[in-house]
C-alpha cells in the first residue's frame, strides 16, 4: 500500500490478510465445546447485520447445498417461525453489540433453540456466557466487522461440520485460503487490476450483477465495500431475477444513465448455463445506456474459494475507490450517528 493513502483503521492490510485470516480462525475454532448432537438438528439459522450479517450470505451460498439440512439467513429482529428447539441458531455480531441480532437471538434462546455465538465480545459475549452457550473464537483486533468476514465464517463453517451436517468444510477453507494467496499477489502488485477496475469506474455508480448464489452473494458484497470504504452510492442485482425485472428500467433516460452508472458482471463457474447465456443478452440491451460494462472472473476451487476471491477483489476496487478521493476507508460516521440516536432518541437503551 501507498504510505501516502489515508487509512488510520489499517483496511488496506487487513483486506490483504484475509488468507491469514482464515487459517487462524481454523485452528482457533477448531474442537467448538459444547455443542449439540447433529442428529437433533432440523434446521440452520444465521443472524447478522451488515458486516457482519454477509456471514450467513457467504455460508448459505458456499455451503447450503450441501448442507445436510435446510439454512436460513435472517437480517432482522424477528426470527422465522419454524425456529424452536431443532434448530441451530448462529448469533453473528463482530461488535457484540448489534441489536437486532442480540434481540433475535435472546428469542431464539426462549424458544429452546440451540445457539452458537460468534463475537469478538459485547453484549453477546456475555450472554453466551450465561446461556452455556458455545462461542468459538473471534479475535477482537480486525478494525472492522466487514473486514472480519474470514473470522467469522469458518466457525459457520466448522461447527456443521463437526455435527455431521457439512462433510469436508476444512478443505474447502484450505481452497480457498490457497486461492486468496494467489489472488493477493495479482492485487497489492503495481499492476494490481482492481486498482485498473477502480481508475475504469472512477465517479461513476457501479452497478453490480451477479448470478444467484456466489454472484449474487459477492454482488451484495461488492455494493456494501463501495457504501462502507468508499462511502459513495452502489447498486446490486442478481440473475436470473433481474431479467424478469430490472432491466426493462433501462428504456428510458440513456442521455443521463450513460454517464452515471457502470456496470459490472461477476462471473463464476457454478452459473447455470442458462443464466451465463443472460449475462450477454442483458449486457447487449444496456450497453448504449451505461458508461462501460466490465467483468471479473471468479478464480479457485470450490464455491468458497470463488465466492471468497471476488469479495478479496471487491475489497480491493473499493480501497483504491476511497484513494482515488483521498478518502479513508474505515470509518462509517452515517452508521454510526444512526446507533448512536437509537440509543440515546425515544426508546433507546
């Protein structure tokens, strides 16, 4: 990294040890204590927000078909309600804090549900303290709950495994640290293409699709670096929804859209045939209304490791994003005024 870019929280770093990051949270979480039996589990929850909450996303898109049972990802307060007491619940906060996720998971805990915390601390840490809860290992050192997202998948990870419930989920992270550690050399090199991706983009709005599943998956990713690191507008969408949908929005008003938006495709290997066949059929419709179309190809073994190697790149065009405006990325003062007034406005705590 350039010891001249403003960057008082360490992302850039921290975006280039994802690898590391993986491995450690591995042999950390190794050997969770405490769990249930597999075999009286019916159902996965995960809870998280934000940063945070793209744990679920990553675990359900890498993992849930092949997952032995059915999971689902839940942003919000309110738990669905099959949860009860086969399911396994995963409380996911990197802060401990988050209140959504510490509501949701005190209801899951009333409804005798099995819970598994994955925190640095908080709030959350303590209560899985006073439930018996197993709460594998998360450092508390990473600057930022987006930038944790190697820490707090693998326990997802792990511990399914462990119960039976995901068959050889080590060796997926083992893919996937591999591939990380390849793609991390082509992006902190002086010809570093998510720094060429980002010059492309430059004040544009970058408007990116994804297939269903991994793309759509790093799509959402991609959007929340570019909100949260560059702090600027980004849009996502995923096929094949969107060609049902959105992309009839692009028939009008090409004199203003072809020099505000860029489009960018997000490819992987695990596309249905028909869905790789849609990404050249919607490019055709828009090209005359975007600024540019660009494309990055997942590389790796394994959905995870693809999955992860597009949020590694994403990470990096939204660092050399914030650069570009002599903006440092870490700190999000709109996230934080808004907790803020929720705790200290009418009904805080």
């Amino acid at each position: 990294m350039n010891s001249q870019v403003l960057d008082t929280l360490g992302m850039w770093d921290a975006a280039a040890q994802l690898p590391e990051q993986l491995t450690a949270a591995t042999r950390q979480a190794a050997g969770t204590a405490g769990l249930p039996s597999g075999a009286s589990i019916a159902n996965v929850v995960v809870l998280g927000m934000g940063g945070s909450g793209i744990t679920g996303d990553v675990f359900e898109a890498a993992a849930g078909s092949d997952l032995r049972v059915p999971v689902s990802v839940v942003k919000s307060y309110c738990l669905p309600g099959f949860v009860g007491p086969a399911s396994l619940v995963f409380a996911v906060s990197y802060s401990g804090d988050t209140e959504e996720t510490v509501e949701a998971a005190r209801a899951a805990v009333a409804r005798g549900a099995r819970v598994v915390v994955v925190t640095s601390g908080g709030k959350l840490a303590r209560l899985a303290e006073d439930w018996g809860a197993p709460a594998p290992y998360v450092p508390d050192s990473i600057p930022q709950p987006r930038a944790a997202v190697g820490a707090m998948t693998v326990p997802l990870l792990l511990v399914t495994e462990d119960l039976g419930l995901l068959p050889g989920a080590r060796q997926r992270v083992d893919q996937a640290v591999a591939q990380l550690r390849h793609r991390r050399d082509q992006l902190v090199g002086p010809a570093s293409p998510a720094a060429a991706l980002a010059r492309r983009i430059g004040r544009t709005i970058p408007l990116v699709y994804g297939a269903a599943g991994v793309g759509a998956v790093a799509a959402r990713r991609w959007k929340a670096d570019v909100n949260e690191n560059a702090k600027a507008p980004a849009f996502a969408a995923s096929h094949p929804e969107l060609c049902h949908n959105e992309v009839a929005g692009w028939g009008q008003h090409g004199d203003v859209t072809r020099q505000v938006f860029t489009l960018v495709n997000l490819r992987h290997e695990g596309e249905h045939p028909r869905v790789a066949r849609r990404f050249g059929l919607v490019d055709d419709i828009v090209r005359e209304v975007v600024a540019g179309i660009e494309e990055v190809r997942a590389e790796g073994e394994g959905r995870l490791a693809q999955l992860l190697d597009l949020v590694m790149f994403g990470d990096f065009v939204s660092l050399h994003l914030a650069a570009q405006e002599g903006l440092d990325p870490g700190p999000v003062p709109a996230l934080t005024e808004i907790k803020s007034r929720l705790t200290t406005g009418p009904g805080g705590q």
